[in-house]
C-alpha cells in the first residue's frame, strides 16, 4: 500500500485547518452556500497538486469533471501566476471531462482508471457532484432511486481515490444560511449521501468578503474554524 500524500491548500490557514494539506486515498466533501468558494478551492488544488513534493504539491496531474460547466482555465492561469507556475504547463496537466448528464458523469468515472495512470493523476475533482442528479431526478422517479444513483456514484469516487492513491474532491451546494431554518448548519440538505461516504467533509461559509471553513465530524481533526479569502490566487491567506 502506498503512503498517504497530502495536498497543500497554498494557504497557511487551510493547511492548518486540514492538518497539513488534502490527503490522498479520502474522498473530501467541501460544502457552503453559492458563492462560499467551493470552486475556486478545487481550482487551487488543481494547481498546487502540480507543485513538487518539496513545495507541499504530489507532481501529479488533475481529473477535473466538471458537471454545470464551472471550470475556467482563466482561473487556473491567474492562480498558477501567482504561485509562480508555468499557467500552459500547469492546464495540459488537468484533464477536464465534460459530464453531460448524471449517466456520463458516473461513466467517466467508470472509465477513469487507465487515464489516471497514464497521467500520474493525483487529484480528482467532482465539482457540484450532486447537481446534475438533483436537477434530473427532480419530480420524476423516486427520491430513493436518485439517492442509489448518487450512491453508486460517490461509492465509486471514494474506491477510485483509495485504489489510485489519489485526493478527491466533491462539492456540494447548500442553502444559504441552513443555521436560520434548520438549526445545524453543518447538515446539507440533500446531500447526505456524500456526506456518509466522505473521509473528511469541510463546511464554507461567507462572512461578508471573508469566508469561513470549518472542519466538521473528523475523526482526527480539531473541531476548528479558519478564515480565508477569495481572490486572483485562489484560496488565499
Ligand atoms: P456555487 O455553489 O454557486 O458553485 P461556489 O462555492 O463554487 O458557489 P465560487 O465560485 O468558488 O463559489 O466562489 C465565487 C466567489 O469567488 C466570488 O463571489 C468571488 O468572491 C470570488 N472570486 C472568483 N473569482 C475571483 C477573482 N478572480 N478574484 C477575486 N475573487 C474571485
Ligand atoms: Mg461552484
């Protein structure tokens, strides 16, 4: 079995907070409202997993699959800039899969394996994993049978993230201020089923232009709050 590789997050803070970086062979949940920051850490990441080991990156390469289209290589190149990377160099090593539906996003995952292999990837990012299952399922079928889809798919990420010695990463969009109207902002509505099968599960939260992130249920971690910002390099101190 290979060893545990941690991805820094570029900022003090989060690092902290994750007690060093990402792990790899974990499925991480990163949950908030719209806007908390969810992609603009996977767009981190997607840069800093390509940093040396020497510099708290794994030299590995990115499976971005991207569910409502939220990748943006403009990002990518402004964070790479600003941690001193070569922005072309840094996106010809994230492969970015287009999942057109909750059936393609499951068979790219399917397919994964030699693409992951053959590109030393090191990081898989599900953005808004649960949004296109949300968005298909809605008043139609069953809520169980959306539910078993989803599990099938998040089963699968986690599995792929232990057999690959990869860190994965989805996320999950809650409603704003869950605190007010259900007394426990750390439970997304909906999203359960990511939550059960998470290692780590990270809770973003906007606090006028700062964001909040806690770590919530680890085993190992300290119940702990940080502050971050948003900004041209990504998640930052
Ligand atoms: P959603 O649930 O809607 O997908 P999210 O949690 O993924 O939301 P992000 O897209 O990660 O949210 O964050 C959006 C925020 O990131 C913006 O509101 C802005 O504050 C910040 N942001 C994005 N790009 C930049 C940039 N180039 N410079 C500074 N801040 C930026
Ligand atoms: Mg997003």
């Amino acid at each position: 079995r290979q060893d545990i590789g941690k991805i820094t997050t570029g900022t003090n803070c989060l690092d902290t907070l994750f007690d060093g970086g990402v792990e790899t062979q974990a499925l991480t949940e990163v949950y908030g409202e719209f806007g908390s920051g969810k992609t603009q850490f996977a767009h981190t990441l997607a840069v800093m997993v390509q940093k040396p080991k020497t510099e708290g990156g794994l030299d590995g390469g990115v499976l971005y699959i991207d569910t409502e289209n939220t990748f943006r290589p403009e990002r990518i190149v402004s964070i790479a800039q600003a941690h001193e990377m070569d922005p072309e160099k840094v996106l010809d090593r994230i492969i970015v899969a287009r999942a057109y539906n909750s059936a393609h996003q499951t068979l790219i995952l399917e397919e994964a394996g030699p693409i992951i292999e053959e590109n030393n990837i090191r990081l898989i990012v599900a953005d808004s994993a649960v949004g296109l299952f949300r968005a298909e399922y809605l008043g139609r079928g069953t809520l169980s049978n959306r539910q078993q889809k989803l599990n099938h798919f998040v089963h699968m990420l986690s599995r792929i993230a232990e057999t690959y010695n990869c860190a994965a990463i989805a996320t999950n969009q809650v409603m704003a201020s869950p605190d007010v109207f259900f007394g426990d902002p750390t439970r997304p509505i909906g999203g359960n089923v990511v939550a059960h099968t998470s290692t780590y599960r990270i809770y973003f939260k906007k606090s006028g232009k700062k964001r909040i992130a806690r770590m919530v249920d680890s085993p190992h971690h300290p119940e702990e709050e940080v502050i971050f910002a948003l900004g041209e390099a990504g998640v930052m101190d």
